[in-house]
C-alpha cells in the first residue's frame, strides 16, 4: 500500500517544496581556465546547456566542468548567494571559496 503522506494533496507539496533545491555552482572552462557563476534547480540540465553551447556566453569557452556547488531552499536565497560570489570573484575570497588559495 502506499504511503499516506504520497497520497495527501497537501502533503505532496509539502515533500515537493523540500525535495527542492535551489544550487549556486561555479563551472571551470578545461580549456581557458576562466570561471563562471550561476544558479540553477536542475544542476543536470544546466551543464548539458553549458556543454553544449546552448548559453551564449558560455558556448564559447565549453568545454565547462563543474567545481564548486551550494545549496538554498529557494531562489532568491540562491540569487543572493550567487551574486555574493560575483562580488570577489579572483579575489581572495573567491580563490578560499574553490580550495585554490594558497599563502
């Protein structure tokens, strides 16, 4: 038998809201070693665009791997966060942040 809480409208959107997350990630070009910050729901389809030039600015530093990831229970929290990044990207901060900072 199912389970109960699957079954409750109210419930299923409750599971739904918690399964989903919001991610800040940071993509590293292979081949040009520059950096790229973003936020997405669906981490998957994002690189799959990145890696396939279906973002007009990335197409053209592909081919991307990914580096550094977040997660936010929503949107604006992640937007926030992305920006934040954006700040004191090749900084200091920055450089802490992705593990390449050395003294």
């Amino acid at each position: 038998m199912a389970d109960p809480a699957r079954r409750d409208p109210a419930t299923r959107g409750w599971l739904k809201k918690l399964t989903v997350m919001y991610k800040v990630y940071i993509l590293q070009s292979i081949k040009y070693k520059i950096y790229y910050i973003g936020h997405t729901k669906d981490i998957n389809d994002r690189m799959s665009r990145h890696n396939s030039g279906g973002s007009s600015y990335s197409k053209k530093f592909m081919p991307w791997k990914l580096i550094y990831t977040e997660f936010y229970n929503t949107k604006s929290e992640a937007y926030k966060r992305e920006l934040e990044i954006k700040s004191y990207k090749g900084g200091i901060k920055f450089k802490k942040l992705i593990g390449v900072w050395e003294k």
